[in-house]
C-alpha cells in the first residue's frame, strides 16, 4: 500500500553515511543549502510528501517499494566488498538509472525548462508579426474549430466541405487577423496561462507514469550496464549528494548530475556509504581523487547532501551545494527556443 512520505533517496542508501545507529534507526548529518547542518533521522532526509502519487491515483510507489527491496540486498553485499573489488552483478546499470529517474532534479529541470520555453514563447507571440506569421502557415491550426462549428448545422457534406474552403480562405488572410488581432492576442495568451498552471500536474504524472513501469530498460540502461563497475575504499570520509549519481563526461562541463545520452562517459560514481564508492569505467579502473569527487558531488547536488559526520572539511562543502546543479545552462536553454522560433517562423513546427 502506497504510504504518504516518499523517499526520493532511498534509506537503505542512506544508511551508508549514518552518523550513528540507535536501536534500529539510522541517523545522519545533513548540510542542506541555506542552514546550519544538522543531524536528523534518515526516515525524514529525501522524503516529500505524495512525491511519487496517491494511492487510488497514478503512482508508482509500490513499484518503486518492490525494487528497493532487491537493490538494498545488492548494496548491503557491496558494502563489505574489499577496495578494487570488481562487480559483476547485471542489476547495476538497472539501479543507476532507476536511481537518475526517481531524482528530484530531474522532475524540477522538466518543469523549469518547460515553464521557461513557455515564457520565451509568451514574449515571442507579445509581437502581433510574429503571431501571424505563425497563423499564416498553419491553416490547420484553424481547421477543427471550423468543423466543429459546422457539425452544428444540417449541411451536406460536400457542402461542408466546400464552406471550410472558404472560411479557411477568408480567416486566413492578414487583414482578417489584423482585425481580430485582440482577440487572438488574448486566447493565446490565455492557452499559454492555462498550460503554465497546467504543467506540474503534466510533470508530475510524466514521471511517476515513466517511474510506474515494472522496468528500466533502453539505451541509457545499457550504456550503464557495458560499463566496468568496481567498489573502492575511500581514504577519508565520503558524502552522498541529493542526487544519488555523479558522472564524469567527455565535455565542457566535466561532472555532471545527469549525463545526457549522447555524451561519452569518462566514469560514474556512486558513493554507498563514507568509506565505499561505486565506480563505472568503460575500460581499465582509473585513478581519482577522493578529494576532488567529494567536492562535485556538493557542486552537483541541487539542495543538499549527507554525511556521517560534522567537519570543518564538509562545512567547505557546504558553500558549494547548486554551483553546478542545473541539467542545462541557461545559455543551452536560449539556444534551444531560438531554434524552436526559428523553426517556427519557417513553418517547419
């Protein structure tokens, strides 16, 4: 039965950075961006309330319940894994993905870059030439308001189909537009509110129905799975950020918190508690710097991350938490909704 609190992490992967175990409750330090760290029980880090759906709606907390189940047993076993260990359980490209998927970041970038491409196009149709010019080579855009309007009358259907000619003809000229330009300022205006309001719910359901899928599979999960993974022994005290996974890519921007598809992977690490990381490689094991991973994993994470301790060292980290945490730059963003208007203006869209 699906519960209230969702973890977004799951606890099993928590209680690798307890700070201290009391009965069986695990506990943590958490340094969240904007407080003073603080150690709290893991039953309440990473838990948002109907985060992955409610009961009797679409939601896929059961299904996620039920994989936790097989991969806590995998990392538990990794856990006591000596350093350099090498692992060869199939379920590990499965669970990074699983682990990318259910992320936070992942749900707000869908939202904030929809929201943004929203207003762009908002500030773009704001210019009357430019919405109709945009009317203009889309005479379907009109077409089912007509036909609906006709289907409320007795006609023939040749002679339906004869006064959807025209009227396509006579609505789609500039003087027309020009006339109604209010109007049509107004209704666009008001569909691009409504789907603003409209999108966390669209967000949201996108991907608790994608979570809800009895698997992960695809290209993403394969290049996970074709990957050489090792356990590695840290030699000082690792953190875990709040997005699970940090990958090291072949790019401008060296670590990312989701890598694209696309983008060739250098390593992927995954720490699965303060003295053991999970590492991806696509060939032999490399050399890295505890030092170095610690810090972009805190650069990655967009709200906070865990530890099982209070240091001055995690402290450091503590001012760095969101440097890099976004998908997209907002320059990347810009280059995508110039080329969306672009297309657009040629009526290629």
């Amino acid at each position: 039965m699906a519960g209230i609190g969702h973890h977004i992490l799951p606890r099993f992967l928590l209680k690798g950075f307890a700070s201290r175990v009391q009965d069986e409750e695990a506990f943590t330090w958490v340094y969240h961006k904007g407080r003073n760290p603080y150690e709290t029980n893991t039953k309440n880090v990473s838990v948002e309330k109907f985060f992955y759906g409610k009961e009797g709606e679409l939601c896929a907390d059961d299904e996620i319940t039920k994989l936790e189940g097989e991969y806590a047993v995998l990392i538990e076993e990794l856990r006591e894994k000596d350093d350099r260990y090498e692992v060869s359980n199939i379920r590990i490209g499965a669970f990074i993905a699983h682990l990318l998927f259910r992320t936070k970041l992942l749900r707000n970038f869908a939202h904030n870059s929809a929201e943004y491409m929203l207003d762009e196009l908002a500030e773009h149709f704001s210019d009357f030439e430019n919405m109709k010019n945009f009317i203009l080579k889309r005479p379907n855009l009109i077409k089912g308001s007509i036909e609906e309007e006709l289907k409320k009358y007795p006609i023939p259907k040749r002679q339906k189909k004869m006064l959807m000619h025209k009227a396509q003809q006579s609505i789609l000229t500039p003087i027309f537009l020009k006339h109604n330009e209010a109007e049509i300022k107004m209704k666009i205006q008001s569909l691009i509110k409504y789907a603003k309001n409209a999108l966390p719910k669209m967000v949201k359901d996108g991907h608790v129905k994608a979570l809800n899928k009895k698997s992960i599979s695809g290209p993403r999960v394969d290049s996970y799975s074709n990957l050489r993974w090792f356990v590695c022994k840290s030699t000082q005290p690792l953190i875990l950020g709040d997005t699970g996974c940090l990958f090291e890519i072949n790019g401008k921007k060296r670590f990312r918190a989701i890598n694209d598809k696309d983008e060739q992977i250098l390593n992927v690490f995954l720490p699965i508690s303060s003295d053991r990381i999970l590492v991806g490689v696509p060939s032999s094991m490399p050399q890295f710097s505890f030092n170095v991973i610690n810090e972009a994993i805190a650069k990655c994470s967009q709200e906070y991350f865990v530890c099982s301790a209070s240091s001055e060292n995690f402290l450091k980290l503590h001012t760095l938490i969101g440097k890099d945490a976004s998908i997209l730059s907002n320059n990347e963003l810009e280059q995508i909704v110039d080329g969306l208007i672009h297309d657009m203006g040629r009526g290629s869209l």
